[in-house]
C-alpha cells in the first residue's frame, strides 16, 4: 500500500513539475523597422498600466487617464496600482517569468537597464520616427535633454520620461529672517548658515538618508567625476571625492551641525518641527513639506548649493512597453505616452504632484509660468535642468549604488574614516560592475 | 474504525490530501527542487528558460563575498541573542500565567497580541521606542540616569534593537505553546512534591523544567529555524535599509538583495541554499541532544 502511495505521490510531482517547467510562447526576437509597425488601430483595444501612484498622484493619473478614454474611440487603459515602487519592481519581474507582463509600466532607469538585458522592453525608436504616429525632430528635441538621454542606450529609445524629480534645498524662512541669513549658494554658505541656525535643539542642516545615494552629485559640485562610464572605472577615491567627503563628514561628525534623517526616515518631519534649519531633499517631498508644515513653520525652496560647478540628479520613473505585449497594444501604448508627455498634460501633471514638467515648451507656456510665479517653491527644481545628470547606465548599476552608499554611510554615521571610507567605496563599487560584467 | 487498510480507502485518503498536496507541491517542493538546479547556473536567461552553462561558480561567488560573511554573522549572533533569552523570558511568563491569579485571560491576550499583530506595523510603534530624542525606552533609561543610545542610527546598536524587537515579537506564540505544555504536566507530582516539602524552586527545577522539554525542545528548534529566516522585522525596523550603514544585513536580506535587486537569481538560490544546509546542519544537532535529554 505504501508503495502505492509513493507512486502517486511521484506521479503528482512529475505532472507539477511537467506543468510548470514548460514555458509559454517564446518571444520572437525581430527588430521592426518604421514600416513594420501597424500606425492604425482599428479593433477595440486594451491596454494595463502597471503604476506605484497613491493618494493624490493617483487620482491625477486617473484624471488624465479618464481624459485619454474619452478622447479615444478605439483604446481603454486600465491603470493597475501595484503598491509602491518596491512592489512594482518585484511585481513585475514575477509577471515578466510567469509571461504576464501588462503592456504598459513604469520603470527607474535601472529597472530598465535589467529589462534591456532581458529583451523585456521594445524599443521605441520605430514609433518615435514613424511619419503617422510618432514625433518630428522638433517634438522629440523638446523633451528635456537629460530625460532624453536617460531614455537612450546605443542611439535606441526605450522609455518616455514620467514622473521626474530632483534634489533642492528646502529652508525655514522664519529661522533665516530671525538670523538675517539668505539663501546658500555655495558649500561656504552653506556650512555657514547651518553654523549659525544650530543653537539650542536646533540642528542647522539635514541630508536624507540616502545621501549616500546621492554622494555622485558631492562629487561632481566638487568639479570631479564618480564613474568613467567607457572604462567602467570607478573614480571615487580622488581629491575631489575626499574634498566632498571631507565636508560633509565636517558638517555632520566634527562641527555637528548638520544630521542625517537617521530614526525620523525622511527629513520632512524634522524639518516641519522645527528641528533643523533647513535641508536637501528631493523635490517630490514638497507636497509632504507643505501639509505637514501647516501651522508650524514658513518655508521655502531654493536650487542646490554648488562648489566648483552646478550638478544635481534628476530621479523618477520613465514609461516603458513590454514586448510581450501585442502589435496593436503596443501602438495604444505609445498613444497613452504621447498623451501623458504632452505639453497641455505634462503641465497639469506637474501642476497637481510637484514633479518637473518634462518638455521646454511647457516651461515657456504661460500657463506654468503663472502657477510657478504662484508657487515659487516649484520653481527650484525645473531651475536646475541644466546641471542635471542622470545615473549612467551600467550594468551591476544597482550593486554599485548599494556599494557606495554603504560606504558613505557608514564614514557619516562615524564608523569609517573618510579615507577608509573612499577607498571602501571606489573597490566595492569597482567590484560591482566588473562583476556584472562578467 | 481502524480495520485493515484497503486500496479503496488508500484512494480515498489520496482523495482528501490531494487539495493539501497540490498547494505543498506548487508553492514549496517545486520551488525548493527549482531553486536547487538555479543555484548551478552560471550563464542562463531566466525569463526564457534557458540554461547555457552550469558549475559551481555561484558558490564561489558568495564564499569569497564578504558581505555574505557579514550578513551570515549578523544571522548568527541575531540566533544566539534571541532564542536563548526569549526561551527563558516565555517559559517565567507562562508559569506565572499558569497560577491562579486575576484576570489571566486577559494578560494570556495581552501577550499573545505580539504574536498576532503584522511586523509593519509592529515596527511603527518600536520605531517610535526606539526614537533617540522622542523615544520611551531612552526616556525610561534617562530616569536612571543613562544617556541617551542612538539605538537605530548607530551601526553598533542595530543588532541589539532588532534582537529586543525580535524577542518580544516571538513572546506570544512561544508562551501559547509553554502553557500547553505546562498544562499537560500532571499535578498530583506537584502535589506529591509538595507533601515531600519541596519549595516553588525546587518544584519548578524538578518536576517543571524536566516533563516540560519536550516542549521547550519543540520550542527551540522552531524558533532558531525562524530566526535563521529573520527578515521582515530588519526590512521594516530600519525602513527597508538592512541597518545604518548595512550593519544589521541579515542572510535572508542578502539573498532579497541578491535576487530583487541584481537579478542575479543562481547566486541568490546558491546563498538560499546554504541558509538551507547551515539550518539543517543545525536541526540535526538538536535532534543528537534532544534524544540523549529526553524524560
């Protein structure tokens, strides 16, 4: 009897296993030209956008989503709220396996840099330079240069950019009048006005947690470079690197006037109580700014404070396609991004969340320069395009990031020396992408 | 009732395990067998199932990883900090819960409540203990004159606090099972002790401790099984860091990192794996001990 049993049991195991082991269709890897793409959607059709929008970024998306609907007679896009950005991430990997990828989605750029890898995502090239559907050269320029070229890898778009913020520095107006400060431009000023706002309980400045993060910015204001993308050499351990370090280690461990966001996670709530003087932040934090800050403290935002130059990197996530997805729900994607990148709707979007418009011509319509000269505090970060960078597109990118920022951290909350800490940093992350390389 | 087995009534039992089988099939045997193969790829396309090479190399990569050391450590001493105490801290509470005292339903609640409660928000209320300027615990130790401790933004403190979450977490479910224990035990012993003048130590270190370890056995190879797989509390204690400056990186978070983060799914199955066998290794060792001690 027991033999039986085992029988059954094998035989059970050898039919999951057959059911699951075998894998669906199988992608067919041709590249079409601008001819090839259908530029006319006929049938009824339906299209899921895969998002990590909540509260009021959602219900502006369905705003928008609802206007596209309408406008349409042919496509329906169904938004699907995926949780949050980590969830998204892992969501769609899992659907990418199990062959269930919705059309549409969004994706940072090191998601996509993963997607590429896999030939997970078209290339939206052909749809770009299609004469019925796609953009003129004009159109295409007017996207902002550094969303475009985040969207770029070997002269193919993949991606159209969506919800893009920056860093900008985020002050008490009360506690600079009270102090006859004005705002920082330089690294100087800024150490001196964080000097000045500590007293008491206050603390002058705060830096996210993840500055570690975004230590490449430091370096670069510094006048120096963090990765040699053709060599795939990390440069952190440099004189600009430790001078970068070096000041903020300052700020933070010597002079104690600067402090991370440590226990309160996200420097918003220090800074709406009144705990610090003012911070760097990024520019989609401003809506959480100014509802907490009701009633407790006046703020305002500025432009980053520089060094040598002017550098801030723009985040956020780009739109993509997934191949998997049919001819016709390709082509109804690529309607639903056209519309969510266009001027009149990029405007609202920024309008309504605080992202950064992602078209010149939108930041020249008169219609945003009104709201801006209304809401001056939306203004700093669309002031900082031109020193704007993105991440560069590297694989082991993700290792490397988790690399450094360790680093980093671990040098600010006073576990490292700075020269330590840079050396760490430049061979972890060195090790990352040689690894990914491999 | 219980007459000779047949063939008819083997498939019938099949019949009623199968909805049990298939779920245990899909969601663990297949993946624990998947996962196995995985971590000998070395050049595949995940998402088209194809597997160009396979070896060894993926152990390699985590055994020369220093990062894989580090988080295996913190497993370790995250282990040796939490089972121990909080064995000791459940079995003192369920005795006194196990006397006649006053609303003892009400505190069997109360210290269940940990056990039942989702770790998210859990980590809310510690983080809020925990608070280095706004916090009760620093408030309290402040009363006796202690200063201070920065217990989740310095690396050094990272450990302890999430072995003090970890221990009052896992309170409830191992306090539920001592006190199932204790309840089995017979009390015309304690009687029998107690005519033979025995005092409450010498009852609970003769009679208690001793017709209690096949529970207290059942309890330690559970909770050192559950705290090897300790993931959840890091993720949301420290808000999806693995602790200032990765100092409370845990094996469980290395392999999450490994597989959500780089995409590299043979060397995040390798280090499942050996989180697999260091477990097994370790489960075994109890058994050895736990026949030679068993009343």
């Amino acid at each position: 009897m027991k033999k039986i049993i085992n029988l059954l049991f094998v035989c059970l195991l050898a039919i999951s296993l057959a059911a699951c082991g075998t894998s669906g269709k199988t992608a067919d890897p041709e590249k079409k030209t601008t001819a090839e793409i259908p530029t006319k959607i006929d049938k009824p059709v339906t299209i899921e956008f895969w998002h990590a929008m909540t509260g009021g970024l959602e219900k502006t998306l369905q705003t928008m989503t609802e206007e596209f609907n309408d406008s349409q007679s042919n496509i329906t896009v169904k938004l699907v709220n995926q949780g949050t950005y980590d969830d998204l991430n892992k969501k769609l990997m899992a659907a990418a396996k199990s062959h269930t990828s919705p059309a549409m989605a969004q994706a940072y750029g090191d998601w996509m840099q993963d997607y590429i890898n896999n030939e997970l995502i078209t290339d939206l090239t052909p749809y770009i330079q299609n004469k019925t559907v796609g953009w003129s050269e004009a159109e295409l320029n007017d996207i902002v240069k550094v969303f475009r070229e985040e969207n770029t890898w070997n002269n193919k778009f993949y991606g159209v950019p969506f919800n893009k913020s920056t860093e900008i520095l985020f002050y008490n107006t009360d506690m600079f009048k009270e102090n006859n400060l004005t705002v920082p431009t330089t690294w100087d000023e800024l150490e001196k006005a964080a000097q000045t706002l500590t007293k008491g309980n206050v603390v002058g400045m705060g830096f996210e947690n993840a500055i570690g993060l975004n230590f490449p910015t430091w370096v670069q204001q510094a006048g120096g470079k963090f990765v040699d993308v053709d060599s795939q050499k990390v440069t952190f351990d440099t004189a600009e690197g430790k001078k970068a370090l070096t000041f903020l280690n300052d700020m933070i461990n010597n002079k104690k006037i600067a402090r991370l966001a440590g226990e309160d996670k996200y420097m918003s709530d220090p800074f709406t109580r009144g705990d610090v003087g003012m911070y760097i932040g990024s520019s989609a934090g401003i809506s959480f700014v100014s509802s907490s800050a009701q009633g407790k403290i006046n703020w305002a935002t500025a432009p980053l404070p520089g060094d040598k130059v002017a550098s801030t990197q723009f985040q956020g996530t780009n739109l993509v396609v997934f191949d998997s997805a049919e001819d016709q729900q390709k082509l109804a994607s690529w309607e639903f991004m056209k519309f969510l990148s266009s001027k009149e709707q990029t405007i609202f979007w920024a309008k309504n969340t605080g992202y950064v418009p992602v078209r010149e011509s939108a930041l020249k319509d008169p219609e945003w320069l009104k709201y801006i000269e209304e809401n001056p505090n939306y203004a700093a970060a669309e002031e900082q395009f031109d020193a704007g960078y993105h991440f560069p597109h590297l694989n082991g990118a993700f290792a490397m990031k988790s690399a450094f920022s360790t680093e980093i951290q671990a040098v600010l909350v006073g576990q490292k020396s700075v020269e330590q800490g840079l050396k760490d940093a430049q061979k972890n992350s060195q090790d990352a992408l040689d690894k990914a390389k491999k | 009732m219980n007459d000779k087995p047949t063939l008819n009534k083997t498939l019938k039992a099949v019949l009623y395990l199968l909805p049990a089988l298939v779920i245990i099939v899909t969601f663990s045997i297949y993946p624990i067998v998947k996962s196995f193969f995985m971590s000998f790829y070395t050049d595949y396309d995940y998402f088209k199932d194809l597997v160009y090479a396979r070896g060894l190399d993926n152990y390699k990569v985590i055994f020369e990883d220093p990062e894989f050391w580090k988080s295996l450590g913190n497993t370790l001493l995250f282990v040796v900090g939490v089972v121990p105490l909080s064995i000791i801290i459940s079995l003192v509470i369920a005795t006194l819960l196990n006397q006649k005292i006053k609303f003892r339903g009400l505190f069997r609640t109360i210290y269940f409540l940990p056990f039942v409660t989702s770790v998210v928000a859990v980590s809310i209320v510690w983080r809020w203990i925990f608070h280095s300027q706004y916090g009760v615990l620093n408030y309290f130790l402040g009363l006796f004159g202690i200063s201070p401790i920065n217990w989740l933004t310095d690396p050094t403190w990272a450990m302890p606090s999430l072995v003090i979450l970890a221990i009052w977490k896992g309170l409830g479910y191992n306090i539920i099972i001592f006190l199932a224990g204790l309840q089995n035990i017979n009390q015309q012993y304690y009687l029998a002790a107690k005519i033979d003048g025995a005092g409450a130590w010498e009852r609970f270190k003769n009679i208690t401790v001793p017709l209690l370890s096949p529970t207290t056995f059942f309890i330690s190879i559970v909770s050192i099984i559950n705290s090897f797989k300790v993931f959840d509390e890091v993720y949301a204690l420290f808000g999806g860091q693995p602790g200032p400056a990765g100092s409370a990186e845990t094996i469980v978070y290395y392999i999450y990192n490994k597989f959500y983060g780089e995409w590299d799914f043979g060397v995040a199955s390798a280090a499942a794996y050996v989180l697999f066998l260091v477990i097994f290794i370790f489960t075994l060792i109890q058994l050895y001990f736990g026949k030679k001690v068993n009343y």
